[in-house]
C-alpha cells in the first residue's frame, strides 16, 4: 500500500514489470492470497494454531567453493563449521530463527547443510567410502541451501500476513546489523582456501538499498562537475547559480506535477536515471541562451528588449526543437503497460518539459539581471530607450501593460497440512499439486515460453473438465516470486512496444533482423533503445535550426555562421552530458553503469555525427537560397491546380487573389472566357 501522505514513495527493492491484465499474473496472486477470501468461512488462526515464527520468511544461502579438488576434506568441512558457528553464535538470532519442535521444546531450527551429515543429525555415522563412493573431484562448489531460515509471525504479531512488510523490514534489519559483517568478511576473505558466496532477498535487498544510496553520491559528482564546467564557460558565478538551480527546481517541480496532477505515487531505480539525463540537458539549454546572448552583443539594437526579443527567438526555438525530440522519445515509453517503464518515461518526458519551461521563462530574467549589473561588455542604446526592470510600481506596471496589448486585455507447503481439515470434516478449502519440470525458463525466449504456457493450459483446461463441478475453478501457474509464465509474457509487451516506439524513425526491416537473433531484451535494453532516437539527434537540430537562421547567401557561409553561433553550444553541452554519464559509469550496481555507458557512447557518436558529418554535408550541397526548399513545391503545387503559366503575373487590383497574362501579351494567344481580353483577371 502506497502512503498517501507521501509525495511519492521510494521503492528500490523491487521494479514492477507486471502486466496487470495478463492471466498468468493474475493467477499467481490468486494462490498467493488464497486465505484472504472473505467469501470462505475459516477458522481463526493465530499464533497458537500456526505455531509463532513456524513458518519461513526468508532464507540465508552460503555457497563455498574451490578451484581444485572436492570440498569434502576435514579442513574444509571444519572451516564451513567455524563460519556457521559464528552466525550460530549470535544471540539475536534466537528472536529471529524459524523454530521447530513440539510446545514447551521449540528452539531454533538446524541448517540444512552438508554439516549435517557429520554432525549426527540424521541418526548415524557417513562413511568415508560412502561419501568418497558418491563425489568426486568435479564436485567444487556446495551450496548450504538453506544456511539459516527465518520464521514468521515473529513475537507480538498473529499471522504471518499481518504487517508482514513491517516484520521483513525487522528481519533485514538482524541481518544487516549483525550477519553482515560477517558474511563480508567471509566474502573478502574466503573460508578457510574456499572462495565464499552468500544470497539471501532480505540482506541482499539491503545491500542493493546502500548501493543505490552510494551510487547516487555520483550525481552530486556530476552536478559539481557540471557546475564547474559551466562556470568556465560562462566566467559568471551569477549565471551559473541560477542556472544549475533551474534545474533543481525542474526536478522538485516536476516531481510535484507527476505526484498531484498525473496521480503516480511510484518512484523507483528507474528515476534515478533521469537525474543524471536532465543535468547534462538542462546545461545544453543553459549553453544556448548564453551563448545566443553573447551573440547578441556584435549586432546593433534600438533597445535592451529588441536585443532579448532577438535571443530569445533564436534560443527559444532551438532549446524547443531539441526538448520536443527529447520529450518524445521519453513520453513514448509512457505508453508500456509495465509500472516500471511506464513511470519513468511520464517523469522524464515531464521533467524535460518542466525544464524547458524554467529556462525560457525563468533564465532569461536572469539574463537580464546579469546584464544590468555584472556585464562588463554592455551594449550602449538610444537613450529614449525605455528602462527594462521589474514591474515593482504603478507607473512600470501601466507602462507594461499599454506596450503589451496582444497579451494584457486592457478594458501516488505450509508443513501443518493437515491443519486445514481441522474443524471442516472431510471438506477441503484449497489443495495444490507442485510439478518440478526440467525447463530452464532463464535461457528460454517468449517465443518458446509462451507455447510451453498455452500448453499447459490446455492440458490443465482438460483435466479439470472431467473433474467434478466442484473443481472447475482450478488453474495452473508459477506463484514463485519470480513467476516465470507471466515473465513470458512481460518479455512479450517489451519487445512489441519496442518495435511500436521506435519504427518512426528507424526501418522496421533493421528490427526483423534484430528480432531474428531471439534474444531476450532486458527492460534497460528496451529504455536505451527508444530513448536513443531523441537524444541523438538533438545536435543535427540545433545545427540544422542555426544553419536555417543564417542570413548568409551561399552554404559555405551559412556553414560558417552555423559553427560559430551554434557549434560551441553544442561542444559545451555535449561535455556536461559526457561528464555526467562518465559518473555513472563509475556505479557499482550494474543497472547504472551500463546507462552511463549507453549515455556516453549516444552522445559521443552524435556530436561526432554532428560536427563532422552533418556540418561537411551542409557545406557540400546544403540548402541556398530556393535550393532544397519546399516553398517552391508548395507554390509549384498551387500554381498548377490554379491553371496558372510561368508567363502570368499577379493582379494588383485583385489583392493576390488573381493573375493575368500580362501586358505584352497577345490577347489572340489566349482562348475561352479570356480571349476578351489579355488584361482581365482571372478571379478563383
């Protein structure tokens, strides 16, 4: 349950990629919740018919292993017991282990662990050939699956679903504070020669919980980075504060409309990501207003609201063009039906509106507050000039609006199976039949998995319809955490919403190649790839707007005046983007780093691109004056449904709407209800 009284709620652990609607999905939460049917009649269960911490919660998993020989020697068989001893030997475990046994003798369930075996649990001796007789020196890695079981409800709760989040979070707290340190150091050291591995979802969670916390130490490396990188651009400390606090502020802004407006509570490992994203594209529009002001200091204005009018123009449209791209190959992911997916592309395309927003309305104010107080190179206007300050009193506000018309309108297996027949004689509430296959659904594709799911759907549908009408309500599924039949699926809904978002601007023939290999697309995979068509061509946009903005008349011109007005914008911008994805290369958590590295690689290669492939065509055979232009398609077009010659000239007495053959025209020459007379216009 989300809390409401959070702005959003944080949640690392775990990245819902669930298809809500998908039968799969909705099965495995139909046994998981099986006992909470308010329509069954059950009796009450607590924590003296279930027994308290009877049931597992979690599991710790040791894994030792050697490079060499069998690990069943004396040596190592007694450096496993020594580590177990010590994990054994803490005193809060006690409140904490599964426990076993009759009432009054409860007491902490043993390992399952090949120690076992040696320890006379199991009521007698192993011989060394017997052991000898079933291993061999192949035999380099035992599991102790599971090393040590936690058990549920813990004291002072009834069941085992009551709060159970709350008594998790108690467990991964034990473990975190006095498992972990040992199990590191084990991790570092080794046990005994043996290399030493451990799983467990609870430590580990906790584990990945301080890695993402660490991780994120990174974007405060990029903001510093970025923050100085800006400053030497700009030589102004003044302009970079409020610059990098745009930014800021888009993120807290942002936040806010997709919490309140668009109702998402979730934020989760995918959002991280858009930190990093928003600080290199939020410098990009910084870059461009700054360096179109500078620009703007060669030229002559009557007026400081005709120089700003001009630089925002030109800064406006081009931050536009590149944000719009951007915008939209976030918000297309926004179209997944995976949580996951689908928040993060909302936030993201949200946080780059938001970001546009600040840096056309909020940045060029600070342009002006520059202007008027740290410029050392001010430009020097007419002196009727009006003042350009803030609308602080009567007289400036009346002055704004009467010079504004247009715009101021002035008028978020129980082990006790038997205990369900309890109380009910011979009526069975629910009873569950578990099949181990052989199927290693990690390797397998959907588009062998889902056959294997159809399959057994049908050869359950057809058991249960010869079964008695009491039964007809059974189904088949995977209710383990990972669920694998809906996993199928959700592979499924990736790879189609893949194809479907980015076949605008990439051949569909380049995906059926892609396809064809049948490999499994990760979720960050999906991500990169949609994302890649709006971030890579932000560069050709601003260079393809300042090339169509040169008042130049041939291409090596306009070639010139785009590298000089926009080419530094681009190389400034390109540098923060590359140093914030440098960052995350260097996370831990490999979600992360191989972001940074998809970051770094799409913006290197497009600046690349850009700069030396996109400028050299320019100057090649790049559009001048009606060259590569589609107005003259247009009036081409028009001319030709209208009847019109290349001879015929505009009437002037027709207000545009009409044309005639001219005044040297020989009236003969013409025909039908013009042959009257050359001169009279031909009205549409």
């Amino acid at each position: 349950m989300w809390d409401s009284k959070k702005i959003v709620n944080f949640k690392f652990d775990v990245v819902p990629l669930d298809l809500q609607d998908d039968p799969t999905f909705l099965r495995s939460l139909a046994w998981k919740y099986r006992d909470e049917d308010g329509t069954v009649v059950g009796k009450d269960t607590d924590v003296t018919t279930i027994g308290e911490r009877s049931q597992v919660a979690d599991s710790l998993v040791l894994m030792y292993l050697t490079g060499d020989s069998t690990v069943f020697t004396k040596e190592r068989l007694l450096a496993m017991k020594q580590l177990e001893d010590r994990l054994l030997g803490v005193e809060e475990y006690k409140k904490f282990c599964r426990l076993t046994g009759g009432s009054g003798t409860r007491e902490c369930a043993k390992p399952i662990s090949i120690l076992r075996f040696f320890d006379g649990t199991y009521g007698h001796r192993v011989e060394r050939h017997h052991l000898q007789q079933h291993t061999s020196d192949t035999v380099r890695g035992i599991p102790s699956a599971p090393a040590r079981s936690f058990g549920l409800p813990l004291d002072g709760y009834n069941l085992k679903e009551d709060n159970k989040t709350e008594q998790l979070l108690k467990i991964r707290r034990f473990q975190a504070d006095f498992f972990s340190a040992i199990l590191n150091e084990a991790l570092d050291s080794g046990v005994g020669d043996m290399d030493f591995l451990y799983f467990g979802t609870q430590i580990v969670t906790y584990n990945l919980l301080q890695q993402v916390i660490w991780d994120l130490l990174l974007a405060v490396g990029s903001l510093l980075f970025i923050f100085l990188f800006v400053l030497f651009m700009t030589k102004s400390l003044f302009l970079t504060s409020f610059g990098i606090f745009s930014i800021i502020s888009s993120f807290v802004i942002a936040t806010l409309v997709y919490s309140f407006i668009f109702q998402y509570k979730y934020f989760g490992i995918f959002h991280v990501l858009s930190i990093f994203i928003i600080l290199g594209i939020g410098a990009d529009n910084i870059f461009v207003f700054v360096d179109n002001w500078r620009a703007t200091a060669h030229l002559e204005y009557t007026s400081l609201e005709a120089r700003l009018s001009a630089c925002y123009k030109r800064a406006a449209i081009a931050t536009f063009c590149t944000s719009l791209t951007t915008m939209v190959a976030f918000f297309s992911n926004a179209l997944s039906p995976l949580l996951a997916v689908q928040s993060f592309g909302l936030f993201s395309g949200i946080l780059v509106f938001v970001n546009y927003m600040s840096v056309i309305i909020f940045f060029p104010a600070v342009l002006i507050m520059y202007h008027y107080y740290w410029d050392t190179n001010k430009t020097q206007y007419p002196a009727n000039t009006p003042e350009l300050t803030l609308p602080t009193s009567e007289s400036k506000v009346e002055h704004l609006i009467l010079n504004n018309s247009a715009v101021y309108n002035v008028t978020s297996v129980n082990p006790l199976l038997y205990r369900q027949f309890e109380d009910w004689g011979t009526r069975l509430v629910y009873a569950a039949i578990v099949v181990n296959t052989t199927l290693k659904v990690g390797t397998l594709g959907y588009s062998t998995g889902i056959p294997i799911v159809e399959a057994w759907d049908d050869f359950f549908k057809n058991q249960v319809s010869v079964m008695p009408s009491s039964l007809a309500g059974g189904f088949q599924c995977t209710p383990e955490s990972s669920n694998p039949w809906h996993g199928f699926y959700v592979q499924k809904v990736m790879l189609t919403t893949l194809i479907r978002l980015t076949s605008l601007s990439l051949s569909f023939q380049h995906y059926r190649q892609y396809i064809s290999m049948h490999q499994m697309l990760s979720v960050l995979e999906s991500l990169n790839l949609s994302l890649v068509v709006g971030l890579s061509v932000d560069y050709v946009v601003h260079l393809a707007e300042g090339y169509h903005s040169s008042t130049a008349a041939n291409r090596l011109d306009r070639t010139r005046d785009m590298l000089d007005h926009v080419g530094i914008s681009i190389l400034s911008g390109a540098i923060t983007t590359l140093g914030a994805a440098v960052f995350m290369c260097g996370a831990v958590i490999l979600f992360f780093m191989q972001f940074g590295i998809f970051m770094f690689a799409t913006i290197g290669f497009s600046l690349f691109f850009a700069l030396l492939g996109f400028s050299v065509i320019m100057a090649l055979v790049g559009p001048q004056k009606q060259t590569g232009s589609l107005v003259p398609v247009f009036w081409w077009v028009r001319f030709k449904l209208r009847g019109r010659k290349s001879h015929h000239v505009t009437c002037k007495q027709c207000e545009g709407k009409g044309f005639h053959g001219g005044l040297g025209e020989d009236s003969s020459q013409t025909s039908g209800a013009v042959a009257a007379g050359s001169n009279v216009p031909k009205q549409l």
